[in-house]
C-alpha cells in the first residue's frame, strides 16, 4: 500500500486499510485506485518532486494501471499532464488500437483531480493501462543488437504510433528505448509522454528548463530550443542505431567533420537501403531530414520494397547442386567481392564529407570530394544525383540537368530523377520544367504528389490557369504531408487570387498555414487581398517581408517587393 501524499509517501505491507498509518490520508483514490509503489524518476532539471508516478490498481477492473500525480496547480507542471491527456484522448478517439499508450475508461477515470489533504489545494491525475512487457532498453541490454528482420517491423510500429501522436498536433519530444514497451506479443507500444507539447505550442526557447528530451536522443534543433516533428524522427533514428548495434548512441564515435554517428562500423551486417534510411533520419541538419512519419513510413516501404526484391533468388533445392553452386560463386567472387564493398564504403564516405563541406561553405572542396566518389562507382544513381543537387545548390545548373540525365540514361524509370531535373529547369526552362514534372506526375510513386504540386505551380508563373485548375482539381484530403498539403492549398488561393475570386482565395490560404504555419507565401498572398481589397494588411505583411523566401520562388521575392513598395 503506496501513501501519494508527497509529504509522505508512506509504503506498508498491509493490504486491508482505506488511510495511511503515518498522515492520516486516504490510499483509496476516487473511490477507485490504490497505488501499490512509487515508480523510479529520472533526477534533471525537468523533473520536481511535486510530479509523481505510481503502480496502481484499478479496483474496479483489478487490472494493473499507472496513475501520474501532479501536486500542484502551477501550469508549467499541470501542462504537459493536461497535453498528454488530450493527446491520448484524440488519439485514441482516431485509432482505438494505437501503439500508444491509453488511458483508463471510462473517460472520466483517465484524468481527474482529487484532494489529497483537507488543507491542500486539489492534486492532477491521469490514470493510464500498464502495458504488460519490458522496455525496449531492457530487450536490447538482455538480447544485444536486432536482426534487420526484427528491427525494420518494429521502426514500422514505432514510425506509425508516432504518426498517430503528429496527426494529433503533438510532439512527443522524448522517444528512446527506455519509453517503448516491447509486449509479449513482440508489439511496440510508445510510452512516457512526460515531455509531450502541441506543435502549435513548442515555440523556440532559450530557457534550458523549457527544453525537454534525453541529449542523447535529442536532435540539435531541439537541444536549441526549437523542436519540430522531424525532431521526433531524429530520436527514433538514435533509437534505432542503438537497437541496430545494441551500443548507447553516446557510446559510438561520431565523424568529427560531419557530426554524424560512424554506427556503420558497429553493424556491418545490415543492409545499404535500410542503413541510409536511418543514416537521413539522423541527419544533424532538420533540413536534410524527412519532414513527417508518414514521409518515413513510405520510405521504409521502399526499403521493404528494394529488399524483397533483392531477394527474390533462391538457390536450388538440390542440395549437391547447391553446394556446387556455392563453392563456384566464391572462387569466383572472393577478392572481387570484398573489393567492392571497399569502393562503395569509400564513396559512401567521400560523398557525406564532400555533403558537409558544401553545407559548412568550403563550396569548391565538397563538389571536389562528389566527383571523386563518382569516379569510382561512375554508375551510380545516388551519387550523380548527389552530384547535381551540389551543382544546383552551387547554381551550376547546365552541370546539374547533364548529370541528372545521364542518371536517367541509367534509371529511365525513375520518377525523382525526372523530378529533380524539373526543379532544376524551373530556374532556366519553365516550358521544359513542366515537360519533366509531367513524365513524374504520370509515375505511380510516393513523389506524385509533389510533381503535380509543382507542375500546377509552374502553370500558374506561366499564366495557364486553366491547367493548373485541372491539376488542383484532385482530392486535397488524400494527401498527408503537412508540406505538400499546404502547397497545394497556397497554390489554390493563389490560383483563385490571380482569378479574382478574394473571398475563396482567403479560405483556402488560412487552410494552408493551418496544414503548415512556416512559409511565407500564403501570408503574402494573403497580404496582397487585404491590400487589393483597401483593408488593414500589416500583420500578414510584415510576416511575409520578414520571413526568409527560398531563392528557387522567384513569386515569392516579387511579392515581397509589392508588400514593400
């Protein structure tokens, strides 16, 4: 029997009293819990000795429950409960089997508050199941490093219940091995949400003791205040590095020129798909890093995709034959094999340095190192196109289309590569930009939606708006991607604008700052009406002029100078 009264916390062995022996408070809460023991907290800067956590029973059901107590009324603290509890109930309210962790029912016994002492103002609750298994640190301590056969489901249950959590508009802002519970079953269930906070409401801090997260798993954005949904993939790519090589992130050696993690070394096992899917889940730069879960999860499609291809041969079942076949394939391939494993570990690293040079301004020495990877894997897809995005970015476009279309003689149906040349031609060939966002459009790929995006975006700069209503005319509602989604609705009010029709123009530019609040487009657009209609436009011009535009919109720029004319 567990007192909660923080004053006390009195535990005794007896199991028949109603009131704690030692202050005289009541052990049975709202009539119907009974906290068992006081759960370990973790001792730092964002824990106080006024939050509590406790294994209970629901006396009710008799199943086990963990009831969290705040003993305050002090919002910083009362918050993140509140923000927890609303993040279950949504979530849970769209996806009943979640793999996050629920609350008890009915919704009344998941958060309440309860008068602990006569004299105290009353204490938070929230009451959740207990999920029945180990925490995924303690699978990893017990078992080591994961099979890539176990590790990529469970990123899947991880990047799903993640997505679930994003969709309600909250960050989790602490996802590591300590707060994933691995059931009996095998199924990650997310837990912990201590550290929850909407997106709406995780504005950048410079207050250490706003920040939440474990350093080890926290990503650099977030460590400085500013966290983002990608901040969350961060931590599940630390996360997954640590389950991949069964080593604290803090235990293997980082390049010191790029920041990132030499985990590889740690795991020479795995495969190159699902190895670089985690290697751009922890990329230092928010960036360089998938924007959503939903993004990850399609792109984890595509590594189950590329390896189930890989597997497709079998050997034979004659078991002579087999062995034949075997002894044939290394006399043949020893040396060679090992050769080019060497050459593409080479490449793989010339071509994250020179990445890093380009992005820290050493401009010239980065293309430098991309050309010299490109000589030794000359055929290799990933690497041309790494070498036509340094290109671009060093606004050597003719370099960047020839580079681009000799991928394409390599990968002729590959629908990024048309659509990385048609971002490229939109600085010098709308006409011929729209030729390559066509081809992309009409590819069944997860960059569909971008290409059509952008195509309807390069009708309108070239006033053909009758196309680019054609495009727009798809179901807005079936796309996820906060970003893409909210380009879609700019493009509509921009469309709608350039037609006269303010009033349309107006919802569907607040629908995507809604989706996504962070470009500047939609708030020029909207500063404009306001400014065509003779109304008050300040707020949203100031927005617009003090936002950075990337300097591939060319619109956007032309806006700001009308706003600041």
């Amino acid at each position: 029997m567990q007192c909660i009264n923080t004053y006390c916390l009195y535990w005794s062995q007896q199991q028949d009293q109603d009131v704690c022996e030692r202050c005289g408070c009541s052990l049975i809460i709202k009539e119907r819990f009974l906290a068992t023991s006081k759960l370990g907290q973790a001792d730092n800067i964002f824990s106080s000795p006024r939050t509590q956590t406790f294994d209970a029973i629901d006396l009710e059901t008799k199943d086990e429950v963990i009831l969290r107590v705040v003993h305050s009324n002090e919002e910083n603290l009362v918050r993140p409960l509140k923000d927890a509890v609303t993040a279950l109930r949504f979530v849970h309210s769209l996806s009943p089997h979640s793999g996050v962790m629920q609350l008890v029912k009915p919704d009344e016994y998941g958060y309440f508050t309860w008068r602990i002492q006569p004299d105290e103002p009353d204490s938070h609750c929230m009451v959740t199941q207990k999920v029945a298994g180990i925490t995924l640190q303690q699978w990893i301590n017990a078992n080591g490093a994961a099979s890539e056969a176990l590790a990529i489901p469970w990123l899947r249950q991880i990047l799903t219940a993640l997505k679930e959590l994003h969709h309600a508009n909250f960050l989790h802002r602490d996802i590591k091995p300590e707060n994933i519970i691995v059931e009996h079953s095998h199924r990650l269930v997310l837990i912990d949400l201590d550290a929850i906070c909407s997106i709406d409401s995780a504005l950048p801090t410079s207050n250490p003791a706003q920040r939440a997260g474990t350093i080890a798993y926290m990503a650099p954005e977030q460590a400085n205040g500013q966290p983002l949904p990608s901040s969350d993939l961060y931590s599940v790519g630390q996360t997954m590095i640590e389950l991949l090589t069964g080593k604290l992130p803090s235990k293997v050696a980082r390049n010191p020129k790029t920041g990132k993690v030499n985990w590889r070394k740690e795991s020479s096992r795995l495969s190159k798909p699902l190895t670089l899917l985690v290697d751009l889940l922890t990329e230092q730069s928010e960036l360089y890093r998938p924007a959503s879960a939903d993004r990850v999860l399609n792109l984890l499609t595509e590594v189950e995709s590329e390896l189930a291809r890989k597997q497709k041969w079998r050997w034979l079942d004659n078991t002579v034959v087999r062995v034949v076949a075997v002894v044939i394939l290394l006399s043949a391939c020893v040396g060679i094999g090992a050769s080019l494993s060497q050459t593409q570990s080479e490449a793989d690293r010339l071509l994250a340095e020179g990445n890093q040079l380009i992005l820290n301004g050493a401009l010239t020495e980065g293309l430098a190192l991309i050309e010299e990877a490109i000589s030794l894997e000359p055929n290799s897809v990933e690497l041309l196109s790494s070498l036509a995005i340094a290109q671009a970015f060093l606004g050597d476009t003719n370099a960047a289309i020839a580079n681009y279309e000799k991928a394409l003689e390599i990968e002729p149906d590959n629908p990024y590569l048309y659509y990385n040349l048609a971002n490229v031609y939109e600085q010098v060939d709308l006409e011929q930009a729209i030729e390559y966002y066509t081809v992309a459009s009409e590819m069944n790929s997860f960059i569909r939606a971008n290409a059509l995006n952008n195509l309807a975006r390069a009708y309108l700069l070239t006033e053909q708006l009758q196309l680019a209503e054609e495009i727009l005319s798809i179901p807005i509602e079936n796309i996820e991607n906060p970003l893409t989604r909210a380009a879609f609705f700019k493009n509509l009010g921009w469309l709608n604008y350039l037609k006269g029709d303010f009033e349309t123009a107006r919802s569907q530019l607040a629908q995507s700052i809604e989706a996504y609040a962070y470009q500047p487009d939609p708030y020029c657009l909207l500063a404009l009406i306001q400014e065509a209609s003779g109304e008050d436009n300040f707020n949203d011009r100031m927005t617009c002029i003090g936002a950075t535009a990337p300097i591939d919109k060319p619109e956007v720029q032309n806006w700001k100078q009308q706003l600041g004319d």
